[in-house]
C-alpha cells in the first residue's frame, strides 16, 4: 500500500510516477502506451467532468455522441488535418472475420466524422449555431508516453461548433478558451496563461488555435487547454452550406476545442509535493478523513462513536471518510491519505474528546488546528477554502518566480539550459525562427499571451522588428 | 423538423426508426452499423447513467478506466469466451503507420483486459471484494443492425468484481441483477421477468447468467440487462489467485453485470404510441413544455410574461421548457413537443390567462386538466407522478394479457405463429430440445423465472419431466 515516492529534487520524471503509483490514480496496461484509471484517478476525473460538463451546458451546449470509427478517407478530405493526424492512426482492416473495403481510422479527433453528420443536419441559419460536445475516448499512436500526460489511447471531450458568421465562430473560440481557463483556475487552482499559438504550434486544419498553458514544478510549460477556430476549412471539405438570411447559400463556420484526462497530469505536477498528490478541494472527491487515534478497546469504542457522530455532521456538506480500519497505527493512515491527497485530514485522540476539539490537519502546509466541535463545519469550509487559494498561490509564485523577460539570443539559451522556466521574448511568426530555437534549446513558442501590452521590438533571431512578445519554455 | 411517423398496427419496425428521428433521437453514421446519439437521445442517456451510477456506487462499487485495445491473445486465454466473441470482433493491425507486431482487439467487452489487471491488484483476501464498473464504448461486428438496439459499435456499463468465495459471487451477481429490475421497472416504467438463461443463452465464458426480459409493444421480449456469475474461470485463465484468511491460496470468483444504450430501444418500444416517443417522468430530460397561445402582440407579451413567470416557479422542482418561438402555431408546437416525448405540456391562453389557470396535457393519455396557477408546483408533481405510474401500469397489463401458459407443443407453435407474447412452458435444459423449438418458431427460451412456483411436468417437446417453466418468446 505505501510506496517510497523519490524526492523531486532527486528525479522528477520518477517522483510523477511514483505519485501516481502511490496514489493507486493509475497503471500501465498491457498494450504499451495505454493506460488503465483506477477508481482514485477516475473518482477525480468525474469531478472534472461535472464541473466542465456544467460549464458547457451553462454556455449552451448539449453532448451528443459521434462513433469511435472514421473512414480513413473522410480523414483525407482536410489537407492539413490529414498530414497532421494521419502518423498516428490505429487502423481496423478486419471485421465480423473479414478484411474490410475500406480501412477504418479509429478517431484521433472527430472533426471528420462530426462534420459529415453537420452536412445531414445543417440546411439553413435557422439550424445555427449549433453547439455539441461529446465525452469519448480517442486514439493517437504515440512512441513515447507517460501516464496521464501522453498515452495512446486517452479520455477527453471535444466540442464541435457551427456558426453563420466568422464573427460568432471567433466570439464562440475565445469563450471556450475562458471556460478552460476559469475551470484551470478556479477549481484545478492552476494559473495558466491564456494566449494564441504561433502558425507552427497551430491545431492541423485550423485556422487560429488558442491554449492555455500553465508552468509545472519542473518549470516545464504544459498546454492543458486548446480551442481552435477551424474557419471554413471543414464545411469547404465536407460541403457543409446554408441557406443565410438574404437567401444565399455560404459555407458554415466551425470551431472545436477540447481537455482531457492529461489534466490530471498537469494537477499532480502542479500541487504534487514528496509526500504524494495534493487535491484541490473543489475537485477532491474526499474532502476530509477522520482518523481514531487510541489505545486499548474502550478507548477505541469512546473516540469511535464521536468521530463517527462527527462525520455525521460533516457529510451532508463535505466528502467524509471516516477511517475505521483495525491493525493500522495512526502514523500509517496518515501517511496513507496523504498519499491520497486527501485535503484536510480530521484526528481525534482521548485527549481531544475529553476537551470536547478535533485537530485539522492541512494536506498542503501540514498546519495542525486544534477546533472545538461547535462550528465545526464552518471551521472545516474556511479551511478547504483557504487550502483552495493556497494552493492557487502557491503556483502563481512559482510562476511569477520564473518567469523572465529577456531580450538577447544567448541570455535565453543560457536561461533554458538552466532550471528554466517561462521565457517572455519577442520572436517573429516565422517558421524558422521557431525552429532555431527549438533545435538549439528543445524549447518552443507556447503561445502568444493576450495579457502583454504592445513591445515592440526585434526577433530574438532574425532581428526583424515585432509588437510584442510570446512565452517560450520546455514543452511537455 | 415534424416527420411522419407509421402507424404500429402498419409496420412495427418502420414505426420504431420513424420514431427516433422525429425525437431526433439517433441517426446513421457513415460506418455501416454505426450510429450518431443526436442530443436528445444523449441527454435521456444521460440521464439513464445518473440513476445506474448512483445504484452502483450505493451498493460499494467504484468507477474506472480499462482500454479498448486488447491484446488478441488476451480474448484466446478463456476458450468459451473466445468461442464467442472472436466472431464479432474489430481487429486493429495498423498503428503508426506500422504492421502491429500482435494484432489488437477493440473491446467486445472488458472480462479479459481486466482480469490481467486484478492479477496485478489482488494478492490476499484484504484485497477482496474488489468491485468495480466502467462506462465505456464497446465494438461487436453485427451485420443487421438496428439503431439503439443492435450497432456496431455501442455505449454501456460494465461492472466486473473479484470474490472471496462462491457464495459471495452469486450474491453479487443477483444483487446487481435486482438493481437492474429496479431500474427497469422504478425509474424507465417498464415491468420486466427476472430469471436464469438456460445452458445454450447464458454469456460465453459464465456458469451461469441472469437476466431481466421485458416485453415489448409488439410482443417480442427484449433482454434488457445481464448479470453474470463468472464462476473461476477467469481467475484460472489469467491465473487470479489470492491467499484466504487460512493462508491457503485460491482462485479468485468473478462476476460481470451490463446494461446498455439498448435500453433507449426498450423504453421506446414499452411506451411509445403514434406519435412518437413517450418519456417517463423520472427519466425525461424535460418534465414539463410551457406553450403560449395567442393572437396578436399585445396577447404574445402578456401571455409570455405570465407564462415566463410560472416557468420560474416550477424550474426549481422540474426541467421546464418555455416555447417562444414565433412563426410556428400552437398546434405545430404541440406535435413537435409530442415527438420529443415530453411528458407534460402546459397550455396557457389569453382565457387561462383571465381565469389565472393553465391547462396540463398529459402525454401519455392526452388528457387535458385545467388548473389554477396556486398550488400548481404540487399539482405538477401528481400528474407526473400519476404518468409516471400509469406507464409502468399499462405495460404490465400488455406483458400479462400476452402471456399465455400452454402445454402442448402444437398450442405454442400456433400461439407463436399468430401475435405471438410470451408462452409459459416445460422445457428442459437441452440444447436440441431449444433448438427444436427456436428452428420451428424462431421463438427462444429467454429465462428461467425466478417467482414462478414449483411445477414438474413434461418436457414440451422431449416429454422428459421437468420442474418448472421457462419463458419462451420471439426476442430482439
């Protein structure tokens, strides 16, 4: 049950995965590269589910579900998309004992599939917008993965919108960007920095591609949300038209965006410390476990039915484990839970009960409270919130700390080579700028963030004069 | 937008498909077999999985995430369940643009992928129970599809737990087979027969598999759920052993339970008339449709402001739609709404409006019932309530009026051959005699009810006493 987790300082890459592994959040299964959630991992990526899943529905949107099989020829009616996709296809050439006519991709993302049925449903503006997301499973053929963070087969939604204007379409790409970016922030306690991706760095097919971006304790960047604005490029390849207002026919505008279960990734390395995960309360799917401590039966049998009647009070506000297993010392549970992350653990002992108080116990900060019973739940939520903003703090400093501004080559360079970190520079939107960077430092443009105030100045490579500046860091 | 919908008496099964696209429900994807679950559909699906999930986790079970690739020489490893899946199966040979090495299989269902991982997991009985369930897609290559009801590729739970003993096992397996009834019959209003399938029904790889059988508006009965007690076979083929409380290692007991998207098929066809889709009240993802009547603009804002306003007074206890499109009539909205299923329309003219009432239209019986707007939360609640009882109460008088008991071959094959229901008769548990009957009726046994009392006789067809009757009816 526990597992020795390897310090961060010590190796990173294996503190992630002894996290997980401690966590019991997730395992390897036996096709290499996927990944099987266990309850843990899966318990939360309910709660992200719920969350989003509610924004989307608040902004409109409804869940439908497309199939899992493409015919590998819709995949090639979208030039870019095809040349991006089509390397990491699994392919189905047999079915029900036969080789099949035609090969079936299994999706790697549904614009395809999706915007075929658009074409049956779509006839005039009066079938516009049209706003779906679906909950699925897709599939990339990926060489080199890591739990969570880059496997074959992964869990994530996708939204699929069609507008009649250009205008409605961008107004629709930049709102889900804000979704993800509240979700990220508000209840992953995640900043991110929310920005548009360089011509290079863009979704293949689209014609604009919005992230957010969010700095990990390794001071690496991980895109953890995008939102692309697909133009006409799908209706054109698809011939999805309608009928406008005055009567004309027109090409329908899309957008598509998406999270997935890489965010539970991006939660480990952002709040993670040496003990274990750390969940954010709002996400937490157990907010508090309350732990016995005593010796001998009737002490157990004391401190046992208060802190049960406790959990009683607790649970019809917070998430409550009350744990009662035998043949544990108190040190392990602790030790245990932690592992967990769960965020607020709750000890009672015979000297608490006789004083009528608990101790809270803070995940994050280790910070022992003594409370009295009374209030207790208001005690309990001022505490989950104060975890919660903690939390958000606590990775905003990192972030801020970071993050420089630089304005010459080889500062940068020697910057990245270093622990690294975000770097704002200017750098111009050609291709091979970018790639000079990336080759001499392996880091990449993340995004230009929308925040910055106009800076003009010169590319970092090339010299030639630009408005401002874009974030660049090591990449997961 | 209103399609025509063919009479039952007509053609049942032209019925059935006209239904679900006027409830643009589903629709046929471009694969062959596959299907698109259009919003309105997704939404009652959803709804199906919020009830199901909470029984679930009621009764100790755990969400998780499996992969839909599984090895081939996974399926191999039990020779019944290969037997039985390897027929059907999608095959992917093709990833990343390379020949696999071993060609996978997308999931037909998890027992395989799953027991492989429990190796990993279950080392003592400390470990045990170990229950589990996944929400997943799942792929059988069928080659006479019906949309919800037979596709090729499919949405369902699966739960799979891990067992001390054999009594614990068959415990589970009715325990999730009584909330499959429940489900049934409390919240989709469709009475169902709980009972055992028989040797040649029961699932490829069980000892042995119940299920609940309900009958349709055509007297056919579909399997509506299927919990299976999985004995140790797939302990043994993925050697699955844990060490009891004696010290002693074993095998461990299995079981797996599902229910699927099917069950949209089933609830359409137990309540759906000639106008479309009914829904029942504790599943519909809309209670409750307010339409104003008027004429002229100054009636449209008084009546719309009024009506807006009782909206808001029942949307706390029900999901209520207000209707305000323009350019359509009543009487097209109402035909819309009836399509879609909603199980209570709320009318509002210019003279409810005078005599602060509005007229509640049921659905199901299209009955009309003027009522004040005081007290109307209440009032709401009985008429859904009452709906919500009357469904299950008119399709379990359908299921006892078509259930006939007969004791002479002849009789059932004449009583099979005209409208057919469901015949109680003796048969025994042999294969030829089941197939005797299926070859000259195309009828099956489809369970061996639980609540039927003792009742030795002969054998339908081989005379061999029995004791007992099975269900045998034509299936879906």
């Amino acid at each position: 049950m526990l597992e020795k987790i390897t310090p961060r300082t010590e190796d990173f890459s294996r503190w992630y995965t002894d996290v997980i592994a401690a966590g019991q959040l997730a395992d390897y299964a036996p096709v290499k590269g996927c990944m099987v959630i266990r309850p843990n991992g899966f318990a939360l990526w309910e709660n992200f589910q719920r969350a989003l899943d509610g924004m989307f529905k608040e902004t409109g949107h409804e869940n439908a579900y497309f199939p899992l099989f493409i015919p590998e020829s819709f995949l090639k009616k979208e030039a870019e998309h095809v040349e991006g996709f089509a390397p990491e296809c699994a392919v189905v050439t047999h079915g029900g004992g036969k080789e099949l006519e035609e090969p079936l991709v299994v999706r790697p993302t549904s614009e395809t599939i999706i915007w075929a049925m658009f074409r049956k449903w779509i006839e005039s503006y009066r079938d516009l917008p049209l706003l779906m997301n679906q909950w699925c499973n897709v599939v990339r053929w990926e060489m080199r993965t890591r739990l969570f963070l880059r496997t074959l087969e992964f869990l994530w939604q996708e939204g699929h919108t069609a507008h009649g204007t250009a205008e409605e379409a961008e107004e629709e790409t930049r709102r889900m960007l804000e979704v993800y970016r509240r979700f990220a922030e508000d209840w992953m306690a995640m900043p991110v920095i929310s920005g548009i991706k360089t011509e290079r760095e863009k979704f293949a097919g689209a014609v604009r591609t919005y992230s957010i971006e969010a700095m990990m304790q390794d001071r690496k960047a991980l895109q953890s949300g995008t939102s692309h604005n697909l133009g006409q490029n799908f209706a054109r390849a698809f011939d999805v038209t309608f009928q406008n207002e005055r009567g004309e026919r027109e090409f329908v505008w899309a957008t598509s965006w998406g999270v997935s279960t890489r965010l539970i990734g991006a939660l480990i390395m952002t709040h993670g410390d040496d003990k274990g995960i750390i969940l954010p309360p709002k996400l937490a799917p157990t907010h508090c476990v309350l732990i016995p401590i005593y010796k001998g039966e009737d002490q157990r049998a004391l401190v046992l039915e208060r802190l049960e009647a406790i959990g009683n009070t607790l649970s019809p506000d917070f998430k409550v484990k009350v744990d009662k297993r035998e043949g544990y010392t108190p040190g392990w549970k602790f030790y245990d839970w932690e592992q967990k992350g769960v965020p607020l653990r709750v000890e009672m002992g015979p000297r608490d009960l006789a004083k009528n108080q608990v101790v809270l116990v803070r995940r994050d900060t280790g910070e022992k409270i003594p409370v009295g019973t009374e209030g207790l739940v208001d005690r309990v939520r001022d505490v989950l919130d104060a975890i919660q903003r903690s939390l958000f703090e606590k990775a905003r400093s990192l972030m801020l700390q970071n993050s420089v501004t630089l304005d010459d080559y080889l500062d940068v360079v020697r910057f990245l080579e270093g622990p690294g970190g975000f770097v704002y520079g200017r750098l111009c939107n050609s291709f091979s700028c970018e790639e000079k960077i990336q080759e001499e430092t392996k880091a990449t443009v993340r995004c230009i963030p929308f925040d910055r105030p106009p800076d003009p100045g010169p590319c970092l490579v090339c010299g030639k004069t630009v408005d401002g500046r874009v974030v660049i860091a090591k990449g997961y």
